[in-house]
C-alpha cells in the first residue's frame, strides 16, 4: 500500500530544513516516527544472508572491505551488544539494488565472502558495516583473529565459546527497522539522508572519497535544476551536515577536484579509483586539505593527466607514498611534464588495448590488476621505490609486462610494447634463501648407495675443476684439475711440478678455500704523450688564467675609477645609473667574473676568446647585504632593451696579443640619473601560421 499523500507532503516538510542543513539528524528522526506511525517503518528480526547494501549507503560506496574486517576485530576485544547496534534497512525494490550488491561483493575479491543476490529482501542504510561482519562469520571467511578463527579462517563454534550473543546474532540474526519500498518510489531523497544520519554518529566518520562521491552528486543534482553554474556555497550547505571539522578543511579542494578530475556527470574515474581504494584502504586514512589542494591544481596546457592523478590517490591511500612534493612534481615542474605524459598516455592505452577485446574492466580482477599497474608506473614515473615491486629503466617495459600478465590472466590484448622488454634483474641471494642451487647435478648412486660421479658433489659445493683454493693453515695455493671416483682430488700446487692428492672431505670442511688470485699487473711502457702540459684541458686552464689576468689588468685601470660614480637600484627593477655627467666613449666597464668555462652553448652571450679558445663569461656577483659586503661587477648590471635607440652602451672588443675580450662602453653622452642599457635584438621565434576560417559569402538579392 502507498504511502498516503498527507504523510508524503507532511514528510517533505520535515526533511527540507535538514536539506539546507538545518537540524539534520533531528529532522531525519522526526520523519521516520511519521512513517512508523503510517505502518511504512517496522521492526524485523532478520539473518545477515536476507541484508544487502543499499546502493546510496555512504553516498553510493556501499562498503568497505577493511574496514569490516577491523570492525570485526573491535566487536570480538569490546563484546557485541545488540541494543548498541543501529541496524535501518529497506524493502528491495528493483533488480538493479541486486546486481550493485553483487558487484560491490565481486569487487572485493573474496575479502567480504560470497553474495547470492536472489536471497535479499531487505538494503542496509546504516549498520551496513556490521551486517557484513555477520555474513563473513555466517560463511566462515579467511580471517586471522586467533580468538575466533581456526585454520586461518573465521569460526562460529570458537564464536559461541568467545561471545553466545555474538553468535547468536551470527545465526539468528538480529532486530532491524525496516522502511517500505514505496518511501524508494515517494521519497527517494529520505534514504540518502538516513544513511548520511548513520555516518554523522558513526565513530568511523565518513571517507575522503565517500564525501567527494557526495559533492559531485549533489552538484550533478543541482545543475539540473539551476544550470550548470552551480555556488560551492550551495553545495557545501547541502553537504555539510554531520561532517567533522577535519574534513570541513578538505571540503572546497574535493568540490574542485570532483568537478575537474571525476570523469565528467558519470564519474567513470572517481567510481574505479574508489572502489579499488574501497577495497585496499582503510575509511580512517585520510589525505589532508593540501595533498587535496594540490591534486586539483590546473597543469599548464590541454592534457590533465587526470588518469595519473587517479594513480597518485590510489598509491596515497593504499601504499601510503605520496607526498604533496610528488604532487607539485609532477603537475607542476616542467622537467617531469614529458614523463608524466608517457604514463598518462600508456594507462590510457592499457584500457584502450582491454575495450577491443571486449574486456569488462569494471571485474574485480581486472579493476585490482589495472589499479596495481597504475600504482607502480606512478611510483616509476615519480622515481619512488615501492617495497617488493621490481624496478623498471623505461616505462615501456614496465607497459610490456602488464601486458603479459593481462595475458596470463586469460585478456589476449595486442602487445605495442613488445620490443620494449627488459631482461629481469638479477636476484641477490643475501637475506633470503634460494628456490634452488644453479650448480645442482645429477648425481648417480650405486647399489652401495655411494656416489659415482664424485666431481657433481664438488661442484654443488662452489668447487669446480680449474678453480684457485687456498689452505687456510698455511696458504699453499693451487688449482683443481681432477676429481677421482674414490672421492681423491688432485690439486696442481703453485710452484711445484707435481700434483697433490687430498681427500674430498679437506675441501668441503673448509680447510681449503675457493679465492680468486690477484690479476696479472697492466703496465703503461710510454707517459710521454700523457703529459699533462700537453694536453687540452691544462692548455684550456692556462688560457682562464691568462684571460683571468688580463681581466684584472683592464678592471683595475677602468672601474676602480668608474665605480665611485655609479649607483645601483635594487627595486623596483635593478639598474646601474651613472651620478655625474660622461663625454662619449668615458664610460668603459669591464666584464670581471670568477664563472668563465670553455664555450659550449653557441647562444651564450658574453664570450672572450685566448688563442683562439672560446670562453663563456658569466656573472658571479654577490648583492651586499647587512651580513656580507658583498661584490659587484657592473658590466653585468647593465639592463638590455629590445629598443635599439633606447641603448647608451655597446659591445666593444679589446685585444691584447691573442687575448680579445667584450667591453661595454657608452655609445651616447649621460646625465646624472641615466640608467645603462645595451641593446640585445628580439630572438625570433618560429610559431605555427594560424588557419583562418574562409570570410562568410553574403548573397546578394536580384
């Protein structure tokens, strides 16, 4: 039977102060005693295999896989209470309900049991959390609490010793409310509230990613009432109630990141993001208001890489390594945009390669292997190391790999990255021990049970014929060159002609050990055309000094003068003025620097030249401060304009023998007050010709 219209409106009233975020849990509670009263809100006992989560439990996230496992651990330490427990449910209404829950438990790969969707009656919208602890303890799932579990998994019988009202509740089910189907068809927008009262008195709270779910909803929401500029104001009025102050901080950077980095109206990208994190993550771990910030930060050009942000939120809840450095990283510093790019490009790519083949990547096995495989080209891409993981020199072969384990996993995706495979590691045995010996022969036994092909023993050893051994007492060296059936090894002794026998057993004790001899000493028979006086870079030092003190010379007869009749401006843009008046040609400054380095950039501005050698002179001025004096060239003070008439000084040269050195001179007489420019031609730059659309025809009427 419906629900009666009067009710309806009466409801409607209620719940829309709690919509704009007045009174909120209040409101709900004063709704659902009107539908109680009406007969659509009843109390039923119900076993766990009967319960489902509603798909609008925590804004559309449905559960949290560890955290039901954590929950379990908390109700087996505190003891279950069933008054303690707010369990507020729903009637089934339609079939989708029944596959969301389906999927929600396929996702989870086994870590929340198995779910036959035909046996629920009734959707959870609070107590969610609980009930799936029931119906792992109802299906005995693998779970490693020693007090409740044997063999590795959950136990009912060690339950009933350890908690009979636990148990009971585990086979018997406990006490729900209940509302009709018919508050699914007439009042829809009450559900999504009462789950919302369930997480405000939650102790757990709610998740980053639930709360971003709910953000890009309401907006969704909204916009279709109002357009598509919808006030972040607006929304966080809507959203705010029963949010803790924490997140309160968050709450605009997730708005920005729901709007830019969801996936668009079909949050496609927030949905596979989390539910992986569902399933992997606690709900208690959080990642703050900046790494939020920052995640939303608009990168410079068309691409996003919004898939690669997905990355960095995955590897941040579930292996705890990002940082907000990683972040500003990789959106912000230019040298990292290419790399990133790659990997936005070969994630992308991964998806493409499983959509021709038809894949449904929404499995749980191929959501967790999609999501590892973003996780790990994040960590290359950022170069950080994740424990366990193998490392890669190229993302490429990283992209190849991926490939052969969608392979092995059944996906017959094409291979582009097939000529990018890289040789595995070798392994380090240190720490761990080895699946096998690489040594290891075959080794044949006779009817006595004794070992015929003695030498294999040796070799398993480390021992093969031809190696070096030492005795240890003495150090008597020598090579092994046979090893005779009886066990005998005969050993070529270092300066001696004749060979030596010993017993296997010498060897493998430990009296003799393996060693590898010193190697033969490399002799160079001529230096003479090494010497160092000789050579290009002693020649290139020679030609600095020589540069150096033809610097000083002409610094010491120009600026010491000049510099008493310059001043410097540091703000609001530095420039060096002159405090008296110049004749043409008076002013002369000198390029002096400590910084002057062989030529190898061809555009490099100020170059000297000793004997034909080029030399690339850069500034090393230090501004004087209140704690350091501080020193100054002013050649290198001296502001450039693009403006060939606004210049008063110009390049000169000066040579001295094979010396030539720039000198600024001014080209024009200066008053008090004139500041130095010298004039540096605009660099042209090649840029693509725009397309220009053809000029609209006007017709003209006859």
């Amino acid at each position: 039977m419906a629900i009666p219209e009067d009710v309806v409106q009466k409801v409607k009233a209620i719940i829309s102060e709690a919509e704009e975020g007045e009174r909120f849990v209040k409101s709900v509670h004063a709704a659902l005693k009107e539908l109680e009263a009406s007969g659509h809100l009843y109390k039923l006992q119900i076993h766990n295999r009967h319960v489902g989560c509603h798909p609008q439990n925590r804004d559309g996230s449905g559960v949290n896989g560890v955290d039901v496992h954590q929950l379990l651990d908390d109700i087996v330490t505190a003891g279950f209470v069933p008054e303690r427990v707010s369990a507020i449910a729903v009637e089934v209404s339609d079939n989708a309900e029944l596959v969301f829950n389906q999927t929600l438990v396929s996702q989870h790969g086994g870590q929340l049991g198995s779910m036959d969707a035909s046996q629920l009656k009734v959707l959870s919208l609070a107590g969610s959390h609980t009930n799936f602890v029931m119906r792992l303890f109802d299906q005995e799932v693998a779970h490693e609490n020693e007090k409740v579990s044997a063999n590795g998994k959950l136990s009912k019988e060690m339950l009933s010793r350890h908690d009979m009202a636990f148990h009971e509740a585990v086979v018997h089910g406990y006490q729900w409310r209940v509302l009709s189907k018919h508050v699914t068809q007439q009042l829809p927008e009450l559900l999504t509230m009462v789950q919302r009262t369930g997480n405000a008195t939650l102790a757990r709270g709610e998740h980053e990613l639930q709360l971003l779910r709910r953000l890009h909803g309401i907006w969704v929401s909204q916009s279709q009432t109002v357009g598509l500029h919808v006030s972040y104001e607006k929304v966080k009025r809507i959203a705010s109630p029963g949010i803790s102050s924490p997140l309160m901080k968050t709450l605009p950077h997730l708005f920005t990141f729901a709007l830019k980095a969801s996936g668009g109206i079909t949050p496609w990208l927030l949905q596979e993001t989390e539910a992986f994190v569902r399933a992997h993550a606690s709900s208690t771990k959080t990642l703050g208001a900046e790494l939020w910030q920052a995640l939303g930060q608009d990168v410079k050009g068309q691409m996003q890489f919004l898939r690669f942000r997905h990355g960095m939120v995955k590897m941040a809840y579930v292996k705890d390594k990002i940082t907000l450095a990683d972040i500003k990283k990789a959106l912000q510093n230019k040298d990292f945009k290419d790399k990133v790019s790659t990997a936005e490009t070969i994630m992308n790519k991964w998806r493409s390669l499983l959509n021709e083949i038809g894949a449904d990547k929404n499995k749980s096995n191929l959501l967790f292997a999609c999501s590892m495989a973003d996780m790990a080209l994040t960590a290359h891409t950022l170069d950080i190391k994740l424990p366990g993981e193998r490392q890669y020199d190229k993302p490429e072969g990283l992209a190849h790999d991926f490939c052969l384990c969608l392979r092995g996993m059944g996906y017959p995706v094409a291979d582009p990255w097939a000529d990018c495979e890289e040789p595995e590691p070798a392994s380090s045995s240190q720490g761990s021990a080895q699946p096998f010996d690489p040594k290891l022969l075959m080794r044949e036994v006779n009817d006595a049970g004794q070992v015929t092909n003695q030498a294999s023993v040796l070799s398993s050893a480390g021992y093969e014929i031809g190696c070096h051994v030492k005795r240890k007492v003495d150090g008597t060296e020598g090579i092994i060159e046979s090893v005779e059936t009886n066990g005998m090894v005969r050993i070529k002794v270092e300066g001696d002609s004749r060979l030596a026998k010993l017993k296997m057993s010498a060897i493998l004790n430990g009296e003799w050990v393996k060693f590898t001899p010193s190697a033969e000493p490399v002799v160079m028979e001529t230096l003479a055309q090494h010497f160092m006086a000789r050579q290009e870079p002693w020649k290139s030092q020679l030609a600095i000094a020589k540069l150096t003190m033809a610097l000083d010379a002409l610094a010491k007869k120009n600026d010491q003068v000049i510099m008493e009749k310059l001043k410097f401006q540091l703000r609001p843009q530095k420039a060096i003025m002159v405090t008296t008046k110049f004749a043409k040609n008076k002013l002369v400054l000198v390029p002096l620097t400590t910084a002057i380095k062989p030529k190898k950039d061809k555009d490099a501005d100020i170059v000297a030249s000793v004997g034909g050698m080029d030399f690339t002179l850069t500034p090393s001025n230090v501004i004087p401060t209140d704690e350091r004096t501080g020193c100054l060239a002013c050649f290198f003070l001296v502001a450039c304009t693009q403006v060939a008439d606004e210049a008063n000084m110009e390049i000169i040269w000066h040579k001295d023998g094979d010396v030539k050195v720039p000198l600024l001179r001014n080209s024009k007489a200066l008053s008090p007050d004139d500041k130095l420019l010298r004039h540096v031609p605009k660099k042209q730059v090649a840029s693509e010709a725009l397309a220009f659309s053809p000029a609209k025809r006007r017709r003209i009427k006859s």
